[in-house]
C-alpha cells in the first residue's frame, strides 16, 4: 500500500535512501555488523561522516574557509550554541515564527538580542518586508523557512554582520547562494534525512571571538578540531544523510530540487486558491516551497475531508495545534504524484459537498 507522507517531521525520504539504509541495518558495507552498532572510529564509518560533510559542503557551493559538521541535539540547540560560540554584545533577530522566537529567547541569555522585525502580531503570516539591519551587531539571526506557519523568506536580507540562518525546514532545497551565511544549521528530521544529528555549516573565521569561556560541547572549534567526532555521532542518521546528499546530487542537485518543489507547490498553492472549500493561511508572496498550510473555510466538514485523505492513505497533514487546520508538506523526497493525489483529493471534497 502506498502511503502519501505529508508529515512535517520526521518525514518522507526518499524510496532508494530507505531501501539502502534498510539493508545497512542488517548488513553496513559488508562488515556484517549493523551502521547502528558499528564503531564510530571504524574506517567503514568514518569514510561515511568525511563524505556527508564534504557533500554538504558542495552541494552548498562553500570552499574550505567553511566547515561542515554532524552535530547532536537538532536545531534547539543550535538556538543556545549559535549565541554562546558568536554573541559577545548583541545580536539581531527576525521573529517570524514559534522557532524564531525560542532561537531569540535562548540567545538572550547571553547577551543583549534586538528583535528588529516581527510578525507574530500578524499570526506569523507574512515575512517582514525593507528590514532595516542595525550596523552594530555580532549577527542577524533568520529562520529562513516555517514549518508551523508555511511561510519562506524568498530573498534574504542585507547585513554587514554575519547572517546565521536556521534551514531546518528547508536547506538544500533550492539554489541558493550560501556565502551570504557566516552559519547555517538545520536539523535532520525533515529534509536531510532521519532524526537523530544536526547539520552546521560555520565560517571557520568568526569563531574564537566571544570573551566568554565555552564548555566542550558548546565549542564550535573543538567539534571542529575533531572532525564532529568529540563524542559518538548518531552513526545511522549521519550515514541516512549521506545518503540523501548523494540522492540530491544524482537528482541534478539545488537546480533540480529547486524546480521540482516549485511544479509541486504551485500545483497545490492552485488548487487551494480554486477550491472554495479551503483557504491558504499564508500570505501569498510569502508562501513556503516546503510547508502548504490551509483551513477548511467551514469546520463542521473536518470529518469529511479526513475521511477523503484517509480512503486516499494520505498521511501527517493535521496541522500544528497552534493555527489548526492542515498542513502538507512537500519537502525534496515528496514525489509530485503524491501531491497530485492530494490535489485529487482537495477536488472530490469540493464534488462531494
């Protein structure tokens, strides 16, 4: 039965990652040990973490005056590590959404953080428009895609100070010029691949600035220094990575994602402006290439439609419980005709009414 995974994260991969990562499970690089009991110091495993991070790095069209790492504990705590590693006086933040506004909270432990835009007074509708970037700051801190409310910054603002951008929810999912960034971080469960690591992507040369003392495993150079091996890595959700960044590269890479995921999203974005039963909850300028979030414009046919999506096994599209409604996201692994089948779905519930 072929189930369509809607699902926000963890989510979809795609069918040859789970098909190789299924038999490494059993059998990892003929070792006949498993990739989750394999040692992480063996040469088998640490070939697979040095080509995750050199794919990463590639795919982002980054020389090696940045560094590629495979880190622990998602996108949370980057929201603490990001401050204590760059936050010496102050740092900017655009709040555009609940994850924004946890990464400005957690950076305000260390330092003085200057919200200079919102939207949350708006429902995290919108992405703010002609941000003004204050010059005296550590960094400007962007959550460039979000999940909950399904909107994306479709160009990214102008700084002097290093930009940090959380891609949790959409990196590698169009082109995108990546020397922009000073860091980028985005956790694994929803485009990369299985839950479990972190990837960050740091310009080497704005570390070892702050006054402050770091412990060890705050410390981007020392995670540096031992090659995202100072403590055990998550070996199957690196080796899982790897295999998604090969999958991206054999597909045609940034180009290629970038246009498959705007045939899909304009195929949905579509049918929701068609259909008079659904409304999109985003405005439309700054709608998400990743997360397609919308409301039944009456309450009382929920039923109806989740009966449609399950008769049609359509799954993960409850919306999150702070705008309700659904959400489908189409992250690179969503196969266009699991949208389709969506689309199909959104129709027969408007035949049906």
């Amino acid at each position: 039965m072929k189930v369509h995974n809607f699902s926000a994260g963890p989510a979809i991969l795609p069918a040859s990652v789970l098909e190789k990562a299924s038999e490494a499970l059993l059998n990892f690089d003929n070792t006949g040990l498993s990739v989750a009991e394999v040692s992480h110091r063996s040469a088998q495993f640490v070939k697979v973490i040095e080509r995750a991070r050199a794919l990463a790095l590639e795919l982002a069209g980054l020389d090696n005056s940045y560094e590629a790492l495979y880190l622990q504990g998602g996108a949370s705590m980057q929201f603490l590590m990001v401050p204590y590693n760059l936050l010496e006086n102050k740092a900017a933040y655009i709040d555009t959404g609940t994850w924004a506004n946890k990464a400005q909270k957690e950076a305000a432990l260390f330092g003085e953080v200057q919200v200079i835009a919102s939207s949350k007074e708006q429902g995290y509708k919108s992405i703010p428009k002609n941000v003004v970037v204050p010059t005296d700051i550590d960094y400007l801190h962007i959550t460039t895609n979000n999940t909950i409310y399904g909107s994306e910054f479709h160009s990214i603002p102008k700084s002097g100070a290093p930009i940090v951008a959380d891609m949790s929810s959409d990196i590698f999912s169009r082109s995108l010029d990546y020397s922009q960034f000073g860091l980028v971080y985005a956790g694994s469960q929803k485009n990369l691949g299985a839950s479990g690591s972190t990837l960050v992507l740091v310009k080497k040369d704005l570390l070892g600035k702050v006054s402050r003392k770091l412990p060890s495993m705050m410390d981007y150079q020392l995670h540096i220094k031992n090659e995202s091996m100072f403590n055990t890595p998550s070996t199957f959700s690196v080796y899982v990575n790897m295999l998604v960044l090969e999958w991206i590269e054999a597909e045609g890479g940034l180009a290629a994602m970038e246009k498959r995921n705007k045939e899909k999203a304009n195929l949905l974005y579509s049918e929701i402006d068609r259909n008079a039963l659904v409304v999109g909850y985003t405005a439309k300028e700054d709608r998400s290439l990743m997360n397609v979030v919308f409301n039944l414009t009456d309450e009382s046919t929920k039923d109806r439609f989740d009966a449609l999506c399950k008769e049609a096994n359509i799954s993960g599209m409850k919306g999150h419980r702070s705008v309700g409604g659904y959400r489908a996201s189409i992250y690179n692994a969503m196969p266009l005709e699991s949208v389709q089948v969506l689309v199909e779905v959104l129709k027969e519930f408007e035949r049906t009414a």
